[in-house]
C-alpha cells in the first residue's frame, strides 16, 4: 500500500464508524433483491431495483444517521431516473458509498456439506475501477454454518479468502469490511455460537495479519452471538450483549476502528435492542449496525411498489436508521 491508499482507507474507515451513525446495506445481488420486490409484488426487472434504490438513496435527511452505503454492482454504475449518479446522491449526504465485491458462495468439495466464497480472480481490477466509480470501502461475505460443523476445512477456507480479499482491497484504496457471517441456522446453544465466533475470528485474525492488512483501515461485520435461530430458549438484549463483547474482546485488536454488526434475520426492533445493549459501557471499538433486513422490512412494506408512497417508505427508512443511530449511541427508548 502506498502512502496515498494508505491514508485514504485510514481516513473512510472513521468516517463510517463516527459516532451515531452505521451501514445501510443494500448491496442485495439481482436475484435477492428479486426476492424482496417478490415480497410486495413487484417483478424483478432493473427498472424496479432502481426505483427501490433511488427511494433509499435519496431520502432527505439519511446523513445523519447513515455514514456508508454498501451497493450492488449495478446500483454503483446506476443513476436516478432524473439522471443523477446514485453515488453522488449518497456523497451530497456525506455517506461513504461501498461496494460488495465477493462473487457469493458455491459448495465446498471435501467439506460437511458447506459452501465457501468466490471473486478473488479479477478482483485487483475490478476493484480499481469500483474505486475510479466512486467507492471507498468494499464487503465480501462468507458464510459459516454450525450445524454442518463447522469443519476445520471450511473455516481456514473462509478466513484465508477474507484476508486475501482484505490485503488487495486496501492496495486499491477501499476500506475492506471483513464479514464472516456465522449463521443463525440451527438448534445450538449461544455458548456453542460463543464458541464457533472465537475459532472463527481468531483465524481470520492470523490471516490478515500473515496478509500484512493494516487492521487500522479494516471494518469487521460480524453476527451477534446468539442461541441457534430453532434453540429451545432465546437470549436477551443483556445476554446477546455479554456473548458478543466477550467474544469480541478476547479476539479483536483495539487498532480496528468500527464494528459494524449484520441483522442476520433478527427482526428490526431486535436488532436495535441488541445494539442499543452493547453500546451501555464504553467500547474498544465503535460498535454500530451494517444492516439490510433490519433496515428495509418496514420500508418495503411502506412503498408496496407505489410512486405515491415514496415519502412514507422514506419515512419508515429515517425511522429504522434513528432508531439505530440512537442505539448506537446507548440511548435508544423504545
Ligand atoms: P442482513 O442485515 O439482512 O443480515 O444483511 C447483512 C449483509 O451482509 C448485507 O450487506
């Protein structure tokens, strides 16, 4: 990394953990986004993901509590329909446009039945031209399972990916958000999801540093620790809270400047509960949100597809990202 790509992850990764403020993510690929137009009736063309988007992306006010966007490939090379790029929408607001640049998952030969991640070819130059569109930091999720495991195998697979990933992104100026999603899939109790999150994050922390990744200019996505999604009891804001800064604490270098957790299917409401909770003592890191789900539910629910409903879907948008720029704070009320 030169002294110029050097500074400039230094400089968007405090940006996007400023107090406050986290990640709207909605970098859905084309196929998932489909699924969430399905779910409002709409039909998966490009016309309606822009729509969808420019609703987001333009929603008055979002700055102040949103500090980075993360897109679809298609929405960064996208402009509104009045002709206005979508990452100048988001820079108006000072929200740091991001990208994700992994090529999603695809079964793993020789492993229990899991799935490792693809997009390391190319991905130098795609992330050069990502940088040269706009872009200042990049997302590249892979996905470990408990109840497959998870092996040795598929674990070292996931970690060395995202160092990898990790080193060439900040060799192009892009801020990497390191983001081993550990998934709620299962009947586990949270001290085996305690378990997993710690060998999980130990070896992608051994990784990137054999990778020389700078970890001053990384931002980590990672799942709470929570009980399996079908365990016979469910944990508490408080609970979630001690699992996960536990686990965090014993794994994460206080050089990192931002946590950045994913909603991973916990409901809007919890997720900001859970996040309110772990931000009631002072922190190593910013601990914020880099939420999808947990922030669009409402907001599709809102627009149902109808020019006429933009500002209340905008609305409903403001009111997730307050709710957790609130949380993030510790202030949140319910
Ligand atoms: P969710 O918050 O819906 O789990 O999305 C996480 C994610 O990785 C999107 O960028």
């Amino acid at each position: 990394m030169n002294e110029r790509e050097h500074a400039s992850v230094c400089v968007h990764s405090k940006t996007i953990a400023s107090p406050g403020r986290g990640i709207l993510a909605i970098d859905e690929s084309n196929a998932t986004c489909g699924k969430r137009l399905a779910s409002i009736g709409l039909d998966n063309t490009e016309a309606n993901r822009q729509a969808y988007r420019q609703l987001l992306l333009t929603t008055p006010g979002l700055g102040q509590y949103i500090s980075g966007s993360i897109l679809f490939e298609e929405t960064l090379f996208q402009s509104t329909t009045d002709g206005k790029k979508m990452v100048d929408c988001l820079r108006e607001q000072n929200i740091v446009p991001g990208i994700k640049v992994d090529k999603g998952l695809v079964p793993l030969p020789g492993s229990n039945n899991e799935s490792w991640c693809q997009g390391l070819d190319g991905l130098a130059s795609r992330s050069a031209e990502y940088y040269k569109q706009g872009a200042r930091f990049a997302k590249w999720r892979t996905v470990v399972s408990i109840p497959c495991g998870p092996s040795a195998l598929a674990v070292k697979e996931a970690a060395w990916g995202l160092a990898r990933y990790a080193a060439i992104s900040q060799d192009n100026g892009l801020v990497p958000i390191v983001e081993p999603e550990i998934l709620l899939d299962g009947d586990h109790s949270i001290d085996t999801t305690l378990e997993v999150a710690e060998r999980v994050w130990a070896e992608v922390f051994y990784y990137l540093a054999e990778n020389n990744v700078m970890f001053e200019g990384i931002l980590l996505k990672p799942s709470m620790v929570t009980p399996g999604a079908d365990h016979k009891e469910k944990a508490d804001p408080e609970t979630i809270a001690k699992y996960t800064l536990t686990m965090l604490k014993r794994r994460v270098p206080p050089a990192v400047p931002g946590i950045m957790f994913l909603s991973g299917g916990q409901s809007e409401m919890e997720a900001t509960l859970n996040l309110h909770a772990m931000n009631q003592s002072p922190n190593p890191w910013h601990v914020s949100f880099s939420y999808a789900r947990a922030l669009q539910n409402s907001v599709l629910k809102a627009w149902q597809g109808r020019s006429e409903n933009v500002e209340a879907g905008q609305k409903a948008l403001l009111a997730r990202a307050k709710a957790n720029s609130l949380a993030q704070l510790g202030k949140y009320s319910a």
